[in-house]
C-alpha cells in the first residue's frame, strides 16, 4: 500500500494560507475529505489508506488541512475555528479547484464542519459520509475544556485527564500547534439543531466504531435525516475507527449506489 505524502498545494481565504491535495483521476468524482481535531489530510486520509481505497476506485481525492492544523495557517483565536467557518475553507477549496459539486466525508470535527458545509451550500455536496461523530452532532460530545486544558499545560506529565492526556500525546506526536488547537477547540463545538439535520436530504452514511465513547449513537442521528444510514464499525474506538475495513467498503458500496442515483 502506498501510503506516501502526496504533493501539496496551498490557495489562500478568509486572509490565510490554507493547504490541500489534489489526487487521483482527474476526470473521475470528486470526494472531498476533510479531517478531525489535531489530526492533518496525511493522518486522517493518507496513513489509514483511504488516499490509495479512493484512488484505487477512480475517484479524484482532494483533502484539505484544516486550518489551525497540518501545512494550513494557525491563528490564535478561537472565533476563527466556528465549524461555519472551517466550513467555509472546504467550499473556497472547491471554488478554488473550480469543483461545482463533490461527494463530501469527514472524520470527527471533520464531520461537524462537513455538515455546515452542507446546511450552507447544499447544491455542493453530492452526498455526506460522516465518520466519528454520531447523535453527539446534534447533542454535544461532553466536556472539551480539559482538553484545550491538557493542550496548554507545560507538560503531557501534567495531565491527569484521561481524554486530555490522548490528545495532548497525539498533537505531540503531529507536532501541531497547540496554542492553535487549544483555540479550535473551544471555537469549533457549535452544535448543529435536530431541524438542521432534518433540512439535509442528500444520500449520507454515518459510522461510528462500536467502542466510540465520544461520537454518540449514529443510528439516532440517520433518525433525524430523510437519506441517511448508519453504519456500526465493529470493535473500533474514536481513534481507530477511520481507518477500519469495514467502513472503507462501507463507503464504497455507498458511493456506488450515490452514482446510481
């Protein structure tokens, strides 16, 4: 499996410089992915294989990194992490690569900020995978604020909290800006009202590894919506669920039927 770092570009909105690549058949769909809290495009989409998965069907891979993360520009403030405007980043890329119209999968806060995407610009989204996140879209994922704490502590020895401990060890481990996730953290939590998910009537799939203690239930959430389904990812928690088997088929089978109409 070729899991090496594509070529990245960057384009620039909203004032910052924002990175992205572009792959695979140029001609083919366009799939849009657009990844979780503290992760990038390589983590998220590279590394679990989804880039080759994707590849491999003839679609054309396009991935931003997020601002606040990856190659992207980082500022410090939390009001430029609302998920409406990281939503806004995804469209301008698609602007930018002149893309009417892609089929739109995110991970996590990837999920949140791809659903405000589709809220905003539904003649954009051809259709929505949501991976990681669940009911919690709608109901919140409890608290985050020992997070951006664990972030910012002088140390990961320093962090008792158990969730705050993962991801501080996991933005280390990316190298990230932590001031910046810190920020994004407290910036990106706006829920998304059960009537908003109910106006969303493209085809969306929505998986959720089974042992997820963050992402809630996603066969409430497909409830909500008149096109969508859930997807149980067998034995996998918030972490290695993106980059299981089951929903790479999973997602396959879906983007078939999508073109089928």
């Amino acid at each position: 499996m070729n899991l090496n770092t594509p070529a990245f570009s960057s384009f620039t909105h909203d004032g910052l410089r924002l990175a992205f690549f572009d792959e695979g058949d140029p001609s083919g769909v366009p799939v849009l992915l657009i990844h979780g809290f503290a992760s990038t495009a390589n983590v998220n989409w590279v590394h679990p294989g989804w880039l080759k998965t994707l590849d491999d069907a003839g679609y054309r891979v396009i991935a931003i990194d997020n601002r606040g993360h990856g190659a992207s520009d980082k500022p410090h403030d939390a009001q430029a992490y609302r998920p409406w405007v990281m939503a806004g980043d995804a469209i301008a890329l698609l602007d930018h690569l002149g893309i009417p119209e892609a089929n739109v999968m995110g991970y996590s806060m990837g999920a949140r900020i791809s659903v405000f995407a589709a809220l905003a610009n539904p003649h954009r989204v051809r259709s929505l995978v949501l991976g990681g996140l669940g009911i919690g879209m709608t109901d919140g994922v409890g608290d985050w604020d020992p997070i951006a704490d664990a972030l910012l502590a002088p140390s990961l020895d320093e962090v008792t909290h158990a969730r705050g401990r993962m991801f501080r060890a996991f933005a280390e481990q990316t190298k990230s800006d932590r001031i910046a996730l810190a920020d994004c953290i407290r910036g990106s939590r706006d829920l998304v009202a059960r009537s908003d998910m109910g106006k969303l009537d493209m085809p969306t799939l929505i998986g959720v590894g089974t042992k997820d203690d963050i992402a809630g239930s996603p066969q409430e959430l497909a409830a909500l919506m008149p096109n969508a389904e859930a997807l149980d990812i067998p034995g996998r928690d918030h972490m290695l669920a993106v980059g299981d088997k089951v929903f790479k088929q999973a997602v396959l089978a879906f983007y078939a039927r999508v073109a089928k109409g």
